[in-house]
C-alpha cells in the first residue's frame, strides 16, 4: 500500500507504477514496480508487477519514505525485462534442479538397496535363518564356495587314496601270482607216459 499517491495524481487501477525506497542521504533505491489494484485520492495498493520470490518481501509493518513514478526510461524498463526474464529462467533451472535431485535420490536409494542385498548374497543374511530357504542364500555365495571346496578338496583326497590302495593291492597280487608260479616251476615234474610194444610171431 502506497499512501499519498492516488487518483488525484492521474493514477487508475491497471497502471504499472514504480516505487523508490528514499535513503538517509537522499538517494533512491528500487523497490519493485507494481500494479495497481485499487486508488483512492491519495492512497492506492497493489500487487509487484515483477517477479519477487517468495520470502524476498518480508512484510514489516513499518511506513518507509519514498517516492513513485508513473514513468521510468526505457533502458530502465528493458532492464527490469531482462531480470524479470533470467529470473524465470533461475526459478524454472531451480525447480528442475530440484526435481533431478529427488530423481537422483530415489536411484542412489534403489541403488544402495541393491548393494544392500547384494552383499547379503555374498557373505549371508543372518535374517534368513530360519526360513525355508536354500542354505545358500543363509550362508551367502562364500560360505557356500569355500564349503564346496571342502568337499571337494576331501572327494579328491579319498579318491587319491583309494587308488593308491589299489595300486598297493595290484603289486601284491602280482608278487603273489609270481611267487605261484616260482612254486609251481620247483615241483617234481611227472614222468612221460610209458611206451608198451608187443611182437607178433
């Protein structure tokens, strides 16, 4: 609200003024162009006909010196313009920032449950214990690995020593069969079949 400028200073609702906040030492400071929503004789309020973003106004109550033009120079007007426009273009860039920051956070989430239930799989999830689960997914893949290995290791130790076992076996049964045959070479031998002859007269 802007006090002792009105109607009677050819201002009418719809008409853009600009409001210049007064310094102690006499200068002028802008304040923000507004567009008149109601006027009195000497009194008319309005809303910022610039972009003010939320919270960059903070209502003080306070009465503040000032003066208000109907007109500023161009260069000004082109000025406000080009602000008015990058302000928009900063607001949308923070609005689509913002977006991309809750878009990257739910993937680093979904990521992190990813890795959360990988490394479950790796090295076990005490959580599975008593669910009807194969062992593996209680264990996780390197309990399971390493205890395949074992059996592994222990498969191929057993079977090495059975065959040496029957390595041992196959060498003892062909110094037995030697040993028979050296027996049966030692025996008396029978003597050939004896010749009969008869003569005839």
């Amino acid at each position: 609200m802007v006090d002792g400028v009105g109607t009677t200073n050819g201002v009418k609702p719809g008409d853009v003024v600009y409001v210049f906040i007064l310094g102690a030492d006499g200068s002028s400071t802008f304040l923000s162009a507004i567009q008149v929503a109601d006027a009195g004789d000497a009194r008319l309020s309005g809303r910022p006909y610039n972009r003010i973003r939320q919270g960059e106004i903070v209502p003080t109550g306070q009465k503040l010196l000032g003066r208000v033009r109907k007109l500023i120079p161009t260069r000004v007007q082109n000025e406000l313009a080009t602000i008015d426009q990058r302000l928009l273009m900063l607001e949308q860039s923070l609005a689509n920032a913002g977006a991309d920051k809750e878009a990257l956070q739910k993937l680093q989430d979904h990521t992190d449950k990813l890795i959360e239930n990988r490394i479950k799989e790796i090295n076990g999830n005490s959580a599975l214990d008593s669910a009807n689960v194969p062992d593996v997914n209680k264990a996780g893949l390197l309990a399971s690995i390493a205890s395949e290995e074992e059996i592994r290791n222990g498969a191929l130790l057993e079977g090495d020593q059975l065959l040496r076992r029957l390595l041992r076996t196959r060498q003892k049964l062909e110094e037995v069969l030697d040993n028979n045959r050296e027996l049966t070479g030692a025996l008396p031998q029978p003597a050939g079949p004896a010749t009969i002859g008869a003569s005839l007269r």
